[in-house]
C-alpha cells in the first residue's frame, strides 16, 4: 500500500474500463507526516475520496480482487481514506 494525498479529479467521458460511474483521482505520494513525495498517480477512487486528503492506495493485480475491479483493466485503487497516522508512538497526522 501506498500513503498518498488526493491532488483532484480525473474527468474521461471515453473510457473502456467497463465500470459504471467510475471515479478517478489524481494522486500523489506522501511520507507518513504528510510531506508531498515525487511522482503521481492516477487510481481508480473506490471510497469517495476528495483533494487534499490522504488516502491509502493498493496497486497491480490485487487491485483487480474487488467485486468493482474484477478483470477490469485498473492498475491502482484507493482502499480507505487515512483518518490518523501514528510513527514510533507519536501522531503526526490527524485529519
């Protein structure tokens, strides 16, 4: 799993996903305390995620073990939206 943090939407009218009323996100990977790492990503939003939060995000063939993604042709989910994260006993991040 990846810690990441929702920069926005990702809008396609024309896609051949086969998944009604897909939802993607564009994302991007953090370090536990919320730093912004590099790179981005875009997922398929399986939880209703929104920009500027953190989110956990699954990639390759286990993103496809979903009754959503079954034999879809996704590469990379979000699983669950981060409410605390907690390193070496201490907060240091809460939503």
């Amino acid at each position: 799993m990846i810690l990441a943090k929702v920069l926005g939407n990702i809008i396609s009218t024309v896609r051949v996903d086969g998944i009604e009323g897909a939802a993607y996100k564009i994302v991007v990977p953090c370090a536990p305390s919320g730093v912004v790492r590099e790179g981005s990503l875009v997922v398929l939003d399986l939880v209703g995620s929104s920009p500027d939060e953190f989110v956990l995000v699954s990639q390759g063939s286990s993103v496809r073990q979903t009754d959503i993604t079954k034999d879809k042709p996704v590469d990379a989910v979000i699983m669950g939206i981060v409410d605390i994260v907690e390193e070496e006993g201490k907060v240091v991040f809460r939503k």
